[in-house]
C-alpha cells in the first residue's frame, strides 16, 4: 500500500464520517422542531378552549397564552391566521355574553 492510497483512505473516512455527523444532527434538530410543534398545538387547543370558558381568570390565561403563542417562532402564517380567527370569535362570543345573548355554536 503506497501513501497515496493511505491519504486517498483517510481522505474518504473523514469525510464520511462529517456526512454521518452532519445527517444525524440535521435529523435530530427536525425531529426537535417537529415535537416543539407539537407542543405548539397542545398549548394552543388548551389556551382556545381556555378562551372562550365562562370563568373570566381561565379566559384571561386563555388569551394571554394565545398572544404568546402568536408571537412564538414556531408559528407560521397559518398558524397565526388561526389565532387571528379564534381570537376575534372569542371577543365576539365576549360581546354576546356581556349583552345577555347567547353566542351561535
């Protein structure tokens, strides 16, 4: 086996093993990102059904976790197109409520 050979040999191990390590981190920072959506979703189901609740404290929560939500990296433009929309129906639902009708279903 000449030098050539040898360099040519440690050449291509490192080089697979940076593609090995680059693969792996990028697999593990997708699936990262891909739970923290997740999460994403869990705490907004919770906030929007905290926000339209008849307990004014659990509402307050509801709407607080909801801006905070909106302004989380991991929401997107459909992300905060929903927010937009659940919160205007939740003041809407408010406005009824403080006029004594009751909102549609």
């Amino acid at each position: 086996m000449n030098v050539l050979t040898l360099v040519i040999q440690v050449v291509v191990g490192v080089l697979t093993v940076s593609g090995s390590y680059v693969a792996a981190r990028r697999g593990a920072r997708e699936t990262e990102v891909r739970s923290r959506r997740e999460e994403w979703w869990r705490r907004f189901i919770w906030a929007a059904e905290a926000r339209s609740d008849a307990d004014a404290a659990r509402r307050q929560a509801g709407e607080a976790v909801l801006d905070h939500l909106y302004d989380s990296e991991l929401a997107g433009a459909g992300e905060r197109d929903i927010l937009l929309r659940v919160q205007w129906a939740a003041q809407e639902a408010e406005r009824m409520r403080q006029r004594g009708s009751t909102p549609p279903e």
